[in-house]
C-alpha cells in the first residue's frame, strides 16, 4: 500500500509539470513530515498520560526507523510508565548490537533486567559494563556502583568496590556509598569508619556530605548513643577540629552544656579561633533562649580573651544574655565597655543601641530608651545600630501615647528608608495611627496604598484584616472607635485594657465586628499567658462564628497550644488536617503542614 501511494504521488507531481528533482524532493519530505506529526502526537499523549497510545504511535514510527534515538527514548518513558520493562530489554538490546562499547547502554540493561528480578543475568550485565571501563578511571566506576546499590545488588556493589581499593590501595574510596551500606545493615560503627577518613579532608564536597550524614546518625535515636561514643574516641586520638565542632553542636541540640562547652574549648584550640567558636556556642545558646548558659559562657570567654578579636561579639552577647536573667545593671556595664574599648564607632553604636533595646523591650521606660536611640543617631551614624535606632524611635513614641511625634518620625521614615521594609512598615504604622485617631477613611486608602505599593510585603496581611473591619464596620462608628482603643491599647502593652475593649466588642448588640475581637482576645490572652482564657475565647469564636474568615486562625492557634503536650497532641493532628482539606490557601498552610510534619516525626520516633 505504502509503493502504491508513492507511485501515485510521483504520477500526480510529473501531471503537475515539476521537475524530476523537485518533485523527489517531496517524495522524500513525506515521510519526515510524517514522522514529525506522529511525534507531536505522541508527545501530547504522554502529556495526557495515555502511555499505551502514546507506545503504539510510536512503535509505528520505530517499526519504519529503528535509528531514531528520540523515537527510542520516548518509547523508553512510555514502557516505563507501563511497567513493560521486558520492551525496554528489547530495545537496548537491540542498540547494543550497533553500539557494543557503550557503557551507558550495558547498564541501562543490566538495570532493567534487575528491575525485572532476574539477578543474576543483571549481575552478568553489570560485569559486562565493568569489563568496557579499561582506565583506572573512578568516576566511571561510581556509575555502575550507584547503580547497582540503586537497584538493590549491595553485595555486588560492595564485591566491586573492595577489588576497586585493592587494585588502587585506596582505602576510601567510594566510602559515601559504602558507608550508606553499612548504615542500611544497622553497621552504624562500619559507617562512620568509612566517614571519618573523609571528614578529615574537609574542603571536599564528600566531606560535606559526611557530615550531613553523621548528624543524623547523631539524632537518630537507634544509633545516635553508638555513633557519639566513635566520635569522642576520634577527638582522643586524632586533631580533627570537624569531628569536635560536630560533638559540639550536638551537645547543644542535647541540652548538655557542660560536654558542648568542653568540645568548644577544644576546637577553640586546635583552630586557635581565640574565641570564636565559643562565641559561636553562646549564639547557639542565646537563639535559643538558653540566656543562663550563654551568660556563663560569656564570662569564661571575657575571663580568658578579652583582649581577643571576638571579645567585643562575646561582651554583646553576654551583656544581652544578662538582661534576659534579670541582671541589668551588669548588662549595662557590659555595653558601657564597648563603648569605651572598641575603636569602631559602629561597635559604639550597637551597644548603646543595644542599651536603649533593654529600656524598650524588658524595662519599658520608653523616655530612656528614647534619649539612647537619639545619641546612637547623632553621635554613631554607622551599621546596623544607627539603622535601628532610627527604626525604633517611632515606637517609643507610640508607647508613650504621642501620636503626633509618632507620626512624624514614621513619615520621616517612609520618605528616607533605610531598609527595603522600613518604608512599608513605616507605612503601616501610619495607616494605625488614623485609626486610633478616627479617621477611618484615611485609615483604609492607607492600608490599600499599601497592598498595592507592597503586594508580598511583611504587613500585607494585617492591612487585608483592618480594611475588612473597617468596611464590615463602616456603619457603626462607635464599634471602631472601640476597636481603634483596643488597638492602641494593645501597642502601648496595656493588655489588662486591650482584652476589656475586645471583650466589650464581643458582647455588642451589634456583633459585626465580634469574630475578629474574639480572634485578637485570643492572641492578647496568649501574650499574657492565660492560655485558659486563649482557649474560651477560641471555643466562643468556633461555636458562634463557623462561617468567620476569623474561626480558622483560631482554629490554628488551638491546634498550636494542643501540639504540645502528649495528650493532646491527636486532637491538634485533626485541626491540622482539617484547616489543611478545608483552607488549603490560608496564610498559614505552609505552617500548618510543617506542624503536622513535625508530629509525624516525633510519632515515629516516641
């Protein structure tokens, strides 16, 4: 049929007057042209997930060119889709006899064959590809020990790779691969001996990998006591810093100060950091609000290298450990020797900024913090303590209930950002303040301006809920001069006030605004520590507003104060998968799946 239609096309092109020349041309592009439209259809089939029709399309273009290696390696995905990999031996089959020194190819058959269980001729496969590598070549060698540990042949794997040391007399080689072995056997002391040898060289990539893999054997339960037991012995025997700082840091996720404090100082030594790496520990520490241990830390440190490049680091952070106990009047000492010994204005800067900090922020004598913010501005105009300085001027003014200053420094701020996120923090601020003021009009073209001046901004969210209460409430003025109150309430700390204006909203007549109150009463009370009252004002939010855009915030706070005790940790499971099914593009969903990631984790490992 195929001759017929061509001699029928040639017949009708010599009738048509071309020459002989062009009308072969045309004879010729038929087919390719064919092909082309067969391939676009198959392809479009595979989009659509039809592997069969997709296959048969192309088993006819293949029938007519069995060189066509984009043909193949469509037919490739298709069977594998399929799970047809008797087709896909086929077919490489076939390449190899026009391609017999291919390594490529002898795998991609010795991996089919033992995706369809017959060892024993993939292990033949294996060999025959090992047999085309003739250069002591280890990278080609990996291919096929990867490969063959991918689809499950350890024993050959590590067969190969023994033979592979023996013939170089390179006892580390391949030790990635073969330490997974050994961790996949629960060989947890063969793994790390496999790993330390690389960790020693650590400006490898291995090396880095190594140690991604010994933290978590470290916080593994099953092999973390074993594994922390080979690594001390390591540090009794060789200098390898790494193998200290990794103890180190382990210690600390541990809670156990005493053994992180011993390895810091070591590795302080065999680097001769002068400091840095307990510097290093205190960070550690004081992130996560451990500020008792990073306090003693940063006396020893002070004790010891106070005449160090870190010291000045070290007194910072010691000085603001200090604050977090209770114990200011020696943080300010602390910040009082910066000021005096460094030579850097910027560092001058940053502890009195820093001063001005313990005022605001645990003191709230906002007066005093106010008059160190305005000295780090006009006497130390440099680094990061001048731009929060500057940053936090407005809020002490808000603290005090001076909305006038207020706005004008944010209005400064707005016009001169120093940071890309002053200028929309600056901005939100001032959207508040008409607010508290009464001006609701202003208030919401504030907070529109906004989402449209920042649209993935940090306040974008906030701004969306003021202009809904703002236009839920637009007809009941006296509702959002309380809710203006309770806002103002709540920025200046009141909180015994804040939670007496949201609760009035609540109980109104005119219940417009009452979900959100609920909602804001939940998060005040948790500011405060009240978690029996956090949890009534959710239950009141939850039985009376179930169609509230407010009722799944709640919902995820709920969950939140659940997820942390054992027995009730069930219960916040379901909230969780229950905002997920329900609420999928909240805010909060990428939170929420991490919460739910974390319960899983700590599940399967209780």
């Amino acid at each position: 049929m195929m001759i017929l239609r061509t001699i029928s096309l040639a017949f009708v092109l010599a009738l048509s007057g071309l020459s002989p020349a062009i009308a072969q041309g045309m004879l010729e592009a038929q087919p390719i042209a064919a092909t082309d439209s067969r391939l676009t259809t198959a392809r479009q089939l595979m989009k659509n997930q039809n592997w069969e029709a997709a296959a048969a399309m192309l088993e006819v273009v293949y029938e007519t060119d069995t060189a066509n290696q984009t043909v193949i390696n469509l037919l490739k995905n298709c069977y594998g889709q399929l799970k047809q990999y008797g087709k896909i031996e086929t077919l490489v089959s076939r390449q190899i006899e026009s391609s017999p020194l291919n390594i490529s190819l002898r795998l991609e058959l010795a991996e089919v064959l033992a995706d369809q269980g017959m060892e024993e001729k993939a292990i033949e496969a294996y060999r025959a590809a090992e047999k085309l590598i003739t250069t002591p070549d280890p990278t080609r060698h990996l291919l096929v020990v990867r490969s063959e540990l991918r689809h499950g042949l350890e024993d050959e794997a590590l067969e190969l790779i023994d033979r592979l040391r023996k013939q170089s007399k390179d006892t580390t080689l391949f030790a990635l691969e073969r330490g997974a072995v050994m961790e996949s056997r629960k060989k947890y002391a063969s793994a790390i001996s496999e790993y330390l040898p690389v960790l020693a060289a650590d400006t490898t990539m291995e090396a880095v990998e190594v140690e991604r893999r010994i933290i978590l054997l470290l916080d593994f339960p099953e092999s973390s006591q074993e594994v922390e037991k080979l690594l001390v012995a390591e540090t009794q025997t060789t200098q390898n810093s790494r193998v200290v700082r990794l103890l180190a840091d382990y210690y600390i996720r541990t809670n156990r100060f005493d053994q992180a404090f011993t390895f810091a100082t070591k590795r302080d030594s065999l680097e001769k950091m002068q400091g840095q790496s307990l510097v290093y520990l205190m960070r550690q520490c004081y992130d996560r609000k451990l500020y008792s241990e990073a306090a003693r830390f940063g006396e020893w440190i002070i004790s010891r290298h106070g005449g160090s490049p870190s010291h000045i680091e070290a007194r910072l952070y010691y000085a603001r450990s200090l604050a977090r106990i209770g114990k200011t009047d020696q943080a300010f000492a602390q910040f009082d020797t910066v000021a005096a010994r460094s030579p850097r204005d910027a560092d001058r800067g940053q502890a009195m900024f820093e001063a001005g900090d313990i005022y605001f922020s645990l003191l709230h004598d906002y007066p005093k913090a106010l008059a160190c913010f305005d000295s780090v501005i006009s006497r130390y105009p440099v680094g990061m303590g001048y731009v929060d300085a500057q940053r936090n001027r407005p809020f002490c003014y808000l603290r005090m209930g001076d909305l006038e200053a207020a706005r004008r420094t944010f209005t400064f701020l707005r016009e001169h950002p120093m940071t890309d996120d002053l200028e929309e923090e600056s901005s939100f601020h001032l959207g508040l303040i008409h607010l508290f003021e009464g001006r609701y009009d202003s208030a919401e073209t504030s907070f529109r301006k906004l989402l449209v001046d920042h649209p993935s901004g940090f306040y974008i969210n906030d701004a969306l809920q003021l202009i809904m209460v703002l236009t839920q409430a637009k007809d009941a003025p006296d509702l959002l001069s309380d809710y203006g109150q309770a806002l103002f309430t709540q920025e200046r700390r009141a909180y015994d006030s804040t939670r007496i204006w949201l609760d009035r909203i609540a109980r109104a007549e005119n219940n417009v605004l009452a979900d959100v109150a609920l909602y804001r009463l939940t998060l005040v009370n948790l500011q405060m520590a009240d978690s029996a009252a956090a949890m009534e004002s959710i239950e009141r939010l939850d039985s009376g507003y179930t169609d509230s855009y407010y009722r799944p915030y709640g919902l995820k706070v709920k969950a939140d104060m659940l997820s942390g005790s054992r027995a009730t940790v069930e219960t916040a499971r379901s909230i969780y998968k229950l905002l997920l099914e329900q609420f999928p593009n909240y805010p909060f969903a990428s939170d929420v799946r991490k919460r739910l990631k974390q319960i899983e984790t700590d599940f399967k490992v209780g």
